[in-house]
C-alpha cells in the first residue's frame, strides 16, 4: 500500500493514488495536471520524511472541477452596546483526482 501526505492550501492531506481531494482553489483550468508536494511517503513498509529524498517523489493530480464550499455564517455580538454584525463566507474549492505516486 503507497499513500503519502501532501502539502496543498496550507493543509495537508492523506492521498492514495484514485483519491479525490477538495484544495484551496488553484490556478488550473478543469482537465490540467497539478504537481503537489509530499510531505510524508509510506512505502509498504518503508516510511520516507528526508526531504532530500521527498524532492524526488512526484505526486501528480489531475483537475476534476472548482467548486464553492458550504457558507459558513460569521457573527459578532457586543453587550449592552447594540453592536451586532453579521457576515458570510464561502470558500473557493478546486475538487483534483490523484493519478500518480512515482
């Protein structure tokens, strides 16, 4: 079994090759290929975290769609002062297809 974690986003993720992962958006139209990078390797039972070596591991992905995340509701309330402010947020989301652990 090869899995690594990869760098994306600010995130890391656990990814296999077939895995579908949401990202912070990037800069790539539907259809591009995305290089990520690893942070962690595990190969069977060999587990690789040199990043010397960790610079030649390629995890290749491919862009399936953008997308907008789940709106997440911002309140802000003060007491006694009628302060009340209200805000919403939607994450821009890009939804990629891990092909290759090389």
């Amino acid at each position: 079994m090869v899995y690594a974690v990869v760098r994306a986003g600010g995130r890391q993720e656990k990814v296999e090759v077939g895995t579908i992962v949401q990202l912070d958006r990037l800069k790539a139209v539907q259809g591009d290929k995305v290089e990520l990078a690893a942070v962690l390797l595990v190969d069977g039972d060999t587990i690789t975290t040199d990043a010397d070596k960790l610079a030649k591991v390629k995890v290749t992905a491919e862009v399936v769609s953008h997308l907008r995340g789940p709106k997440i509701v911002i309140q802000k309330f003060k007491n006694k002062t009628g302060y009340k402010k209200r805000q919403g947020h939607r994450q821009d989301l890009t939804r990629v297809k891990i092909t290759g652990i090389k």
